[in-house]
C-alpha cells in the first residue's frame, strides 16, 4: 500500500482556486470595482519581486496587487506597468488599504491590534 508523501498531503490540503472579494468603495462610499485575490504562493512573491527589480517593499507589495488582482471574471484587473502609475496617482491609504487584503493583514483584528504586534 502505498502512503502519501508529505508533500502531497500538503498541497492537496489547499485550494489556490478559492478568491477573496474586496470592495473597493471611492469618498462618497459607492462602489468603484470588486478586486478578486486568490491565496498567494512563494512564486508569487518571487515573481513580483523579479518584476519590481528591487528589494524595495513598497515596490514589491504594489507590484504583487498588479500581478494578483482579478475581475469577477477571473481576468487580470492590472498590468504590471500600471503598479508606478498606482503609487503615482492613488491615494497611498487606499493602496494600503488593497494590499493589506492582498496580504491578509487585518482580516482577523483590527489595526490597532496590528501595530502593536
């Protein structure tokens, strides 16, 4: 009889397909899009990281939304040219705001709690 390797049991364990909505709402409160994100993997970040072409967090974290965010489609919501026009043009606490969901920081405590960490 064959037993499972570790691994396997492991992979198998999750599912990369599962997204997490985030509503994006403008000042006024009405929503501006719906961002898709599922799990992100070590080659996600790898490769945000390659694209950003620096060590630079800010860059790296702006690049994965680029690289992670989906419609409700499943279709990619930006480019990865668009992360320098984000950062440019976006206010910085909204793009926080995106990229702690991306990141899943927050979903279980608040960000007071957060910081204190």
């Amino acid at each position: 009889m064959a037993q499972n390797r570790t691994v396997d049991l492991l992979v198998g364990a999750f599912d990369l397909n599962q997204r997490r909505k985030f509503e994006l709402k403008n000042a006024e409160g009405k929503k501006v899009v719906d961002l898709f994100f599922k799990p992100i993997t070590r080659a996600d970040r790898k490769k945000a990281q390659s694209l950003s072409g620096t060590e630079e967090a800010l860059d790296i974290s702006t690049q994965m939304l680029c690289q992670m965010a989906e419609l409700e489609d499943g279709s990619k919501a930006f480019a990865p040219a668009d992360a320098p026009k984000l950062q440019r043009q976006l206010p910085e606490t909204i793009l926080n705001e995106i990229e702690l969901f991306l990141f899943g920081v927050g979903e279980d405590t608040d960000m007071e709690e957060a910081k204190n960490d």
